[in-house]
C-alpha cells in the first residue's frame, strides 16, 4: 500500500455523503419536509446507507446548510484572482449570494424547526459568511475601491433583499440592481 493512498470504501463513502447533501439540498430547496426515502432514492443509495451518515432529519438539514456556506466562502479567493476586486464582489453578490439566499425558503424552514431541536445554528457558518464579506471588502479598500471602515455585516445586512428574489422572474437583472445600489453605497469617493 502506498502512503497517501485512499480505499475505494472510503472514496464510495465521500462519494455518496456528497451526493446525499447534493440531492438534500436540491429538496430542502423547493420543501423544508425532510424525506430519507425520497432523498436516497435521487440520491443512488440506499435509506440505510442516509441514516448511517446523517441519523436525523436535523444532523441532515445541519450538514446541508454547512455545504452551502462553504460552497459560497470558498469560492471568494478564486472570484478576487479571476476578478479583481470589485468584479469579485460583484460576482459574489451576484451569481453565488443571490442564488443561496433565493433558493433557500425550504432549507429556511427546515433550518428553523432544526434549530427548535437542536438550539441554534453553527455560530462557524454564519462567521463564514461574514469573514467572506470582510475579505472582499479588505481587497476592495486595499485597492482604494471601498472607502474604509465600511462594516460587513452592514453590507450583508444590505443584501438581505436577495432573499426576496423570485426565481420565476427575472431576478439576474435585481440581483445585479441590488449589488449595484448597495456597491455604490460603499465605494471610494
């Protein structure tokens, strides 16, 4: 055996831990009613083989917020190197704020009654979020694009109207209005 090396079991397993937060968050999406049967039937596997990553509905709907949250924090080194930075707060707000928080009704919901069960949210993932807002505002004052002490929880707080996106309607164009109002509220000068 080589160092480093992974058994096909464990890949299989983070193949299929994947595949059931990818095909949970598709669901929780459109409901916030969580269905082992319906889940690992879309997902490929079998309801055992979901109950044995995710014993309950809550560690479930929990998972698929945390994967949301680093989907939209990881991408924002790659957006500022792509970008620069005002692209990349653009882009941010745009095409990965926008789309997170339109989508979200369902999870919303399941997030809540989770949270009734469990206590509160991950306090790391809504941290997440901020530190991401902080790095692209950092990079955007840095670049003297963003007049300094602007605060992101602010921004974020700002954004907020992305959640009344409707995904039935033209919401790339509000979205883009949106950021648009808010990035000059924030800019340099």
């Amino acid at each position: 055996m080589t160092t480093g090396s992974v058994s096909s079991r464990r890949a299989d397993t983070r193949r299929n831990h994947e595949r059931i937060l990818a095909v949970a968050a598709e669901h929780l999406a459109a409901s916030a009613e969580v269905s082992f049967n319906a889940i690992a039937k879309r997902a490929g596997v079998g309801v055992g083989t979901v109950y044995r990553h995710f014993p309950t509905p809550a560690d479930l709907i929990l998972a698929v917020y945390e994967r949301e949250v680093r989907h939209l924090v990881d991408v924002v080194p790659e957006l500022l190197e792509r970008h620069g930075p005002a692209g990349a707060f653009q882009a941010w707000a745009t095409a990965h704020l926008a789309p997170y928080m339109m989508t979200k009704s369902g999870l919303a919901k399941a997030l809540a009654a989770a949270t009734a069960q469990r206590g509160t949210l991950p306090a790391g993932a809504v941290q997440s979020i901020r530190d991401a807002m902080d790095a692209l505002l950092r990079a955007n004052t840095e670049a003297g694009l963003v007049r300094p002490g602007v605060d992101a929880e602010t921004v974020m707080r700002s954004l907020l109207g992305l959640l009344y996106l409707d995904p039935d309607s033209d919401w790339q164009r509000q979205a883009t209005e949106l950021a648009d109002l808010v990035w000059r509220g924030i800019r340099a000068g």
